[in-house]
C-alpha cells in the first residue's frame, strides 16, 4: 500500500468518506458488540487519536500496542490479557477477531450463534473461519470447506476472509512478544479436525493495493446498479 501507508496505518485509510476501521466499528456496534481490543504496531499512536476510547461508535476500545509487527497470532497473544480484562471474561471465552485492513458488509450478528456454541461447547472447535470466494489475485485460494469443517486441502479452495472466531487455547503456545503466524495454528488444528467454518458471499475487499482501495471507494461512493 506504499505510499499511501508511509504516513498513514492501513486501517484509517478512507473510503467513501470513513477509514476502514471506522466500517468495522459501526458493524460490529450493531451486532451487539460492546468490548473490542484493537492490536496495532505500525504509526499505531495514530489509530488512538482517531479512535479514542470507541464512545462515538458505541462501543469500549481497548488498545494492545505491539513495539514491532507480531504478525497476526503474535498479536493475538500479546492482546489476550488485555481481552480478558476490558470484556471481564474468563480464561476459555471465544473471541471475535476481525483484520482491521479488509472491507466487508457481514452482518456479524450471524456469528453470535457461533460463538455461543464454541462458548458452550470449549472443546468442539478451536477456531471457526468465514471463507470467501477467491479473488482474482489470489486464485489458489487458502482452504477448504466441505460439511462445516475446513481443512488444508480438498477438491474446492476458499479464501480466508481475516474474519474467524477462536479460543484462546489456540495460541496457548504462542510467547507473548514474539512473531507468530496465524496460518501454522489453524493447520495444526485443521488436522485434528478443530476448525469449523462457514462461506460468505457478500461483499468482501482485501485492501492489499492502492488500486483495490480506489476501486472500492469508487463502488462506494457511486454504487453499480
């Protein structure tokens, strides 16, 4: 996303009028989602002042700074605490993660049936995946689905959509402070047959270069009839 993000976080660059995460607060607001962590390293200091403590979304902001990118199971370790503390929860409480750098409309609402069942049954899944269509740029896609179950290979692939649910003994053995990938975690999992998910075909933008972001401030601003 250079240049764009040499002076500015990925998650508050703007489109249609508001930063990315901005879309990702409103949506989650709506679902019932009152406690939310947000992890970030680079030009972080800049997502408080433009976020603050989350009042004007109707929600409690809490913040996991990272001295230097942990990648996303990295961050999601180093952040547990912090999730405990700001949604007063329990040790074994699933948790909501959404990337901060994609668009999507998903009414997260349909994931709270989910998140009951994970919280009430700890030992079903360790993580819950929504899947999407793949995009042009990424054809080969990441995972399989196949009866609510996803798994590393199969004859139809999926792409990950930064959008999952998972229990936090899924990075039990992730060291706070150190880089870890997600991906690794989930395919251990999937090979114990832990990892459930879902497909979801709405709208849905990995804002990984500068022309999708255009692209879709453009679909934004002049919707396609």
């Amino acid at each position: 996303m250079r240049p764009l993000t040499d002076t500015l976080p990925k998650p508050l660059l703007r489109v249609g009028g508001r930063a990315l995460i901005e879309y990702h607060l409103q949506n989650l607001a709506q679902a019932g989602f009152r406690d939310i962590v947000i992890n970030h390293a680079h030009l972080g200091q800049m997502i408080e002042a433009a976020l603050g403590n989350g009042e004007r979304f109707g929600v409690r902001i809490h913040y996991s700074p990272e001295p230097a990118a942990l990648e996303t199971a990295g961050g999601i370790a180093q952040a547990l605490p912090v999730l405990r503390a700001g949604a007063g929860k329990g040790q074994r409480q699933p948790f909501l993660a959404v990337n901060a750098d994609i668009y999507c409309s998903m009414d997260f609402s349909t994931l709270l049936p989910v998140l009951h069942r994970m919280r009430d049954h700890p030992d079903s899944a360790l993580a819950h995946l929504v899947l999407v269509d793949n995009p042009a740029h990424h054809m080969d896609g990441d995972f399989a689905l196949e009866s609510g179950r996803v798994t590393a290979t199969g004859k139809e692939m999926f792409t990950f959509s930064g959008i999952g649910i998972y229990q936090p003994e899924l990075f039990q053995d992730v060291v706070p402070g150190t880089v870890a990938r997600l991906a690794p975690l989930l395919k251990e999992a999937m090979a114990r047959e832990r990892v459930s998910g879902q497909r979801y075909s709405g709208s849905w933008v990995d804002v990984g270069t500068p022309e999708r972001l255009r692209l879709l401030d453009i679909d934004l601003i002049r919707p396609v009839s």
